[in-house]
C-alpha cells in the first residue's frame, strides 16, 4: 500500500475515473487502495529523494525528503510509528469536527434566515485546513478565499465570533463588515477572507516579505511563516503565476496550499486547465511542488510539516496541491447538479473525519467514548456560537462610517473648516461625507 | 512645454511660502521630535496657540505674484534654504523618512539598482540595500497587493508606478483591497501604503503613457488622492502621505519633474486634505491641480495685465477635497472656472463641480466653467496633443467671458 504522500497524482480505483487526471502512468494504480487513509505502515515515504537546487529544474517530481520525516517520527514516537501521539490526534480531530460542525449549522441558519449573501461552506476539505493550520503558531499568518470560515476557526478565532459575523451582528470578528468572505482577525493573525479568486496570494507574499523583511532589514527574531490557501479555479490565474514567481525569487517563507477540489462552481478542473497537474507548476518557477492526498489529515500534516519548516529555514516556499473535495455545492445558492454522484460517493467514502476516527480507534490512540465526548463538547460550543450571535445587537448606525479611514482625517475638511470626522454627527453615522 | 516649465519656476518658488502650514490640534503632532521642525502661519508667527480656527481668519498675503516672500517665513527662517528639482525634492521627502522609520520600504519597477524611471530612488540601492527598496518584477496586480500584504502586517511600503497609466494593471489590489480592507476588516488591519508615479499628458508619449487616473480611482472608498505641482508641496506632500495611516495615492506628472524651487532647509510636512492658495484675488476662482497651475499661472499674468484678479487655487488634495478653502474663495468671488487636465467626463472637474454646486450653489452668480481635456486618447502628433490638454489662451477667454 502506497497510498503514500509521493508527489504522483493517486487516481481513483478503475471504476470510477470520470473526473480525474488523464494522466497516462498506470504505475500507481497497482498500489493504490480503496481506502486511500494511512495506516501505522513505514511505507508512507518510499521515495528518497531529497530537495535540492538542481531537482527543482528537472522535469521529474519532487517529493518529500522521507530522511527528515522520518527522523521526526522517531524523535516524537520512540515506542511506535506512529504519525501523531494521542494528545496531537485529538487536537486534530477537535478541529475538524468543530468545522464540520460548524458549517452544518451554518447551512440550517443559512435557511432559516438568519444569514444571507454568499455563503461557501467547507464541508470534506477539512483535512487541509487542520492539516496546515495546526501546525502553525499564533504569529504565523494564514490568508484564505471566500471559503474561509474553517480556515478562521482552526487558526483560533472563537467560533461566537465567526458565527456573529456571519449573523451580521457587531459582535462578530470584523464587526459585521465583513460577511462570510471577510474573516479577519490581528489577534490571530488571520489576513483575510477574499471575494475575488487570487486576491489573497499577493496578500500572503506581501505578509511573507514583512517576515523576511523583519528578519533581514530590521534584524529582528522573525521566522513567521504565510500560509495561502486557494483553489483550483485560482490556478488559472495571473496572480498565482506572478506570485510564485516573486515568492520563489526572494525566497519568501510562504507556502502556497491548493484546494483542489476539481470543481470552481460549475467549471471542472479538467476543462478549464491545459495541464491539469497542479504541483508541476512549482517546480517551472523554482520551487517544490508536492501532490498530497487532501483527504488524509495525517499525509497532510506531515507534508505541511516538512514545507513550513522549509520556509521557517528560510529555503522559500514549497506548492502543495492537495486533491480535496466538497461535499456541498459551492455555495449554499448552488444546486449542485452538474457533478457526478458517484464522485460524490466516491469522496463520501474518504470522509477524513471518519478516516481519522478509523486510525485512532484503530491504533488505540483514543476511546469511542473520549470521541463522542469531543464530538458532544463541539456540539455545545456551536451552540452556544449561535446562542450567542443570536443575541448579539445589530451595528448601530453610528458604525457606520468609522473604519473607512484609519484616519478619519481622511474625509476631510467640510464647508466650515472643520474636518468631517470632528462632525458630531459623524459618530451618528448621519454626517455628510 | 519647456519654456512654460522653466518659466513658471519663478512662480512657483514664491507660491511655497505662502502655503499655510497646518497643524493638527491634538491628535498627531507633526511638530516632531525634531527639534528643527516648526509650523509657520502665513504672517510671520510662530505657532503659538494650536487653535487652528482662529488662524483659519487671519489675513491672508495679498499679493502671491509679487517678489520675495518677505514678510512670511523669512523672519523666522534662520537658514537661506536649498534649491532643488521636483524630483529631488520626493527623493529627499522619502529619504528623510526611510531615515526616520526603518519599516518604510519602497517598491516597484526598477526602483532600486535603476535608481527609479524618473531618479527618485536614485542613489536609495546603495544606502538601503536590495530588500528595502525592492525592485519588483513586471507584475504590477502582484507587487501592488503586496505591498498592502505587507502593509497589514506592519511595514509601510511605498509603491511606485513606473507610469501612474500601468496602475490599472493593479486595480483590482487598489480597489478592493488598498481602499477596502480597514473597512472589512472592522477596523483590524490598517494599509498605511503609498502608491505613487508619474502620470498625466507629457511630450508625446502616446496615449497610453499619457493617462489621467485620478478619475478611475476617485470613487474608491477608503484611499486619498493628492496631487504634487511644486518642489516644496512634492516633499511635504510625500512626508505627509507615508505618516499617514490611510492609503495615499501620490500623482506625480511628468512634466514637472524638473522644476526648480528653494525649500527651507527645516524639516515640514503637509497637510493631505488641504488645498493651497496660489494666488489671492477677487474676481474669481480659478481651481486647478498638477500641471495645469502653471497654464493658470501662465494665464494668470496675461488676466492681470488685462485688468483682471484671478484668485489661483491649487486644489492638491484630489479626494477628499478641501471645501473649506474652496468654499471661502467661492464665497468672495461668485465664480468658479475649474482648470484640469483629467478627461471632461468623469474626471475630478466632473466630481468638484457637482461638489461646489451641492455646497456653495447660493454664492455663485454663473454656472461653473469646466475646463478639462478633450475626452481623446492622447494623440501622438505633437500639434494634436496640444490641442487635447488645455491652453493658456483658453483659460484666459473661459475668464473673460465669465466675468463679463
């Protein structure tokens, strides 16, 4: 069993191949597994090769370097081979199930009314996002797309405060200016929450070079690492391009996570994509590109593990495509006709939630009942999240027109000399701008 | 174009001594940490008293066309200042403050071992080294969001357009999330970025290096426009715009570069919302920003010989705009030409006009005459582009026939 973090595209077992890569080497397919969830097995790394300069300009894959994982895995399990300890596989499994969680209960207030616009729901992907964000510290940054609210709540932002946001109420985490596509926070170093595909990237490579920049020009202690995820959609895009370019160039402590989730909306990856493989972009720009089976928090983890400390060295930033899937439309609006139901029940059966309680259970790393007990706690503080966005107060009219400007200075200067922001009305909101 | 620039040098110099210099009552001391720094009101005084109201009344200098700026700063300059071209004056603003504040960065295009398109990064590679003053690959959508990346967690970059035109690559980053992001992120994230170039109509470079953005971008809610005409208001307005912590965007033009001015030798910094008086007058109100201040001084001098008194505002602060010193001046005078070289529709003309009849309608006695360029791409003949922008003469007829 290989179902291995190679940098090689995992197909799908034969039956069902409607939507995958036309990728013609069948040398997988032999290795592959129905369950593609690893197990307690050494084979996860079978490749030896290490990153280096000169591979980067080959045309071949670049893997993981399986010396440096495995020295890790001995130095944090010395009895087993185990990937996580318990204290780490219940942390995991905490985070994706409070964005499971999370986002089915946004979809019932979605249809109770109680939140409107635009609302993209994570549900499947979850593996990535606690796979990548876990990993990281408080200071680290994470810069996400409109799918964000699972990317805001396992980087620590409360779920009452995602929850008010999306409820629009004053209380949330961009006091209710922000929505379900703008989920900031300074607190916890959460950059956004981006409408437009592709935004965000050249986001993250500017909050990399303020890294590399405190490092080297203010000579501070900084090795902050920037985290962008997107999707395939964005792949296609020119800021993708134009950022790896620049990331790649100076060397920038940011590591690129795709969503490959093969769909953007109802655009299949495969018919709007000249080569669909994603991580083969890396390398054509200098840096590593890895393929990982998105589905799997643990292959995940270990090769968010081995790019985030690439670019905490300071060796620049790494491409991860991870081959995810969502089990909702796009958004709460889409019908989500267009795909396959067997490819739905081919990813159903991925579930990375119930693959991880599979390898917990299954490695005695924890109990049925510590389990359900999460599952109950979780179940309590989405509650209480919508308990308490309920009764948070709407934004009064006064917040109207404070944060436009830093500095509010910026409305200028009104007919009588006085600058519009000295207006009392304009802590009303009522002032005339 | 030559003989105008170089001609109007003159004028210019004495204009900057005349431009109020404000301070903020409580909020933000520009009066610095330095000890050479001072604030000085147009009569002679040092700022004694904050009150920024009472000296809002005090008397302004008749006569800003005349010789040597006695009675202003003079008294309490101690040093003859220094003489320099415009692009050397945002070359001293922003070195003076990349010496103050070492998260100021700059970047763009060949800005750094180039030493800048129009020289003024010159020189900045060596002192600074290749980090922090960054020369960017030709990504401008890219390197724009970037800088406001960067800027949201704690640097304050300075963005140069190698030609203001190439900016429209980097809308989308300016738009949504230059203007926006302090906005939609409740406040969390400020974007104290700098986004400055050359732009405007020159000698013949086509029409796409010859564009006006002050019109696309105007609407954006969250940034500030201003725009830089002399030597001395270029380094105030500089300094200004990256202590401040809005997103500023800087017009340069292309032409004035190599103006030549005397700027004092102590440390001032501007204020971004204000607009300064050029030329005090009765008869009316001429508003103009960038270039187009030296083809309304130029007029100026024919008007005056015909008899008449144009008060000359150089609006500076493009958005928001300072209706304050606008509105007194329509005030006194009743009528209103505005002088610009942005495109008739849409253009910043477009945006004060609707501005000045909202607020001032009363006080006027004539509908407001719209000077503005031809809604042409620039064409590359040198006697069609001439025909494009406007002309002194023109501005002299729009007067006489308003003050008939």
């Amino acid at each position: 069993m290989a179902c291995s973090a190679t940098a090689k595209i995992i197909q799908p077992p034969m039956s069902i191949n409607s939507t995958r890569s036309p990728d013609k080497s069948d040398n997988c397919t032999k290795l592959l597994c129905p369950s593609s969830f690893l197990g307690p097995n050494k084979k996860l790394f079978s490749i030896n090769k290490t990153i280096s300069p000169l591979s980067r300009r080959s045309a071949t894959v670049v893997a993981v370097s399986s010396d440096v994982v495995k020295k890790k895995k001995v130095e944090s399990n010395p009895v087993s081979n185990l990937l996580v300890t318990k204290e780490e596989g219940l942390e995991l499994y905490e985070d994706m199930v409070l964005g499971r969680s999370f986002e089915d209960m946004c979809a019932q207030m979605y249809y109770r009314g109680k939140m409107f616009g635009f609302v993209h729901l994570y549900n499947g992907q979850e593996a990535v996002s606690t796979g990548f964000i876990k990993l990281l510290g408080n200071r680290d940054c994470v810069v996400s797309t409109y799918r964000d609210h699972v990317h805001a709540l396992s980087k620590g932002v409360p779920a009452r405060a995602v929850m008010s946001e999306l409820f629009g109420k004053t209380t949330g985490c961009c006091r209710g200016q922000g929505g379900s596509m703008h989920m900031f926070s300074k607190e916890h170093n959460v950059l956004g929450g981006f409408a437009f595909i592709g935004e965000g990237i050249p986001v993250a490579t500017g909050a990399a070079f303020t890294s590399k920049y405190r490092r080297e020009v203010l000579k501070e202690d900084c090795d902050d690492v920037t985290l962008a995820f997107f999707g395939d959609g964005t792949c296609n895009n020119g800021q993708f391009f134009e950022c790896l370019n620049m990331a790649a160039l100076w060397k920038l402590p940011i590591v690129f996570v795709v969503e490959n989730n093969l769909w953007a909306i109802g655009m299949s990856h495969l018919r709007a994509t000249s080569d669909p493989q994603i991580w083969k972009k890396g390398p054509a720009f200098g840096m590593p590109g890895v393929h990982v089976d998105g589905m799997d928090v643990l292959k995940v983890r270990e090769i968010a593990k081995e790019a985030i400390t690439r670019a905490r060295r300071g060796e620049g930033p790494t491409l991860v495509e991870c081959e995810t899937y969502r089990f909702r439309g796009h958004s709460l609006a889409d019908p989500d006709e267009l795909r396959d139901p067997s490819e739905k029940a081919h990813y159903a059966t991925r579930d990375p939630i119930t693959a991880l309680k599979k390898y917990l259970l299954e490695n005695n790393l924890a109990s049925e009942s510590e389990l359900i007990a999460i599952e109950k706690k979780i179940e309590e503080v989405v509650e209480d999240a919508v308990e308490f966005a309920d009764e948070s107060p709407v934004p009064a009219r006064s917040q109207l027109l404070e944060n436009v400007f830093a500095d509010p200075r910026g409305f200028g200067i009104g007919p009588d000399g006085k600058y519009r922001c000295e207006d009392p009305k304009f802590t009303e909101g009522t002032a005339q701008v | 174009m030559a003989a105008v620039t170089r001609g109007l040098g003159a004028t210019a110099a004495l204009s900057s001594a005349n431009s109020k210099k404000f301070q903020f009552t409580t909020r933000r001391s520009l009066s610095g940490r330095k000890g050479s720094f001072f604030a000085v009101e147009s009569n002679g005084n040092p700022r004694s008293s904050l009150n920024r109201h009472n000296n809002r009344t005090r008397q302004l200098v008749t006569n800003a066309v005349a010789t040597k700026p006695d009675s202003a700063a003079a008294s309490t300059v101690s040093k003859p200042g220094h003489e320099l071209l415009l692009f050397e004056a945002l070359r001293e603003g922003l070195e003076e403050e990349m010496d103050r504040d070492p998260h100021v960065c700059v970047m763009g295009e060949d800005v750094g071992h180039y030493g800048g398109s129009y020289k003024v990064t010159k020189g900045f590679a060596d002192k600074y080294g290749d980090l922090r003053v960054l020369d960017t690959p030709i990504a401008e959508n890219s390197f724009t969001g970037m800088a406001i990346g960067a800027a949201m967690t704690g640097l304050r970059p300075v963005v140069e357009g190698m030609n203001m035109g190439f900016l429209l690559l980097a809308f989308n980053q300016i738009s949504n999330n230059c203007g926006m992001l302090h906005y939609t992120s409740g406040g969390q994230f400020k974007i104290p970025v700098v986004i400055r170039g050359p732009g405007g109509v020159g000698r013949q470079l086509g029409a796409e290096h010859s564009q006006r953005l002050e019109s696309y971008f105007q609407s954006i809610p969250g940034i500030q426009m201003v725009a830089c005409s002399t030597p001395y208001n270029a380094k105030g307005l500089m300094k200004a715009a990256i202590r401040s912590d809005n997103p500023v965007i800087l017009f340069e033009h292309v032409l004035l570069y190599n103006l030549k001015e005397r700027i004092p030798d102590e440390e001032y910094v501007l204020n971004l919302e204000e607009a300064e008086m050029v030329r005090p007058g009765e008869h009316v109100t001429i508003l103009t920003y960038s270039r187009m201040r030296y083809h309304v001084m130029q007029a100026a001098k024919t008007l005056v010989n015909k008899g008449y008194d144009p008060e000359v505002i150089d609006i500076r602060s493009l958005k928001p705009f300072d209706l304050y010193t606008i509105g007194n001046s329509v005030k006194k005078t009743h009528r209103v030409i505005i002088v610009e070289e942005c495109m008739r529709t849409g253009g910043i003309g477009a945006s004060l006009t609707a501005s000045i009849n909202e607020n001032f309608h009363d006080y006027l006695d004539a509908p407001i005459v719209c000077l503005s360029s031809q809604d042409v791409p620039t064409p590359y003949a040198a006697s069609l582009e001439e025909w494009t922008v406007v002309q002194p003469a023109q501005i002299v007829a729009a007067v006489e026939q308003l003050c008939q």
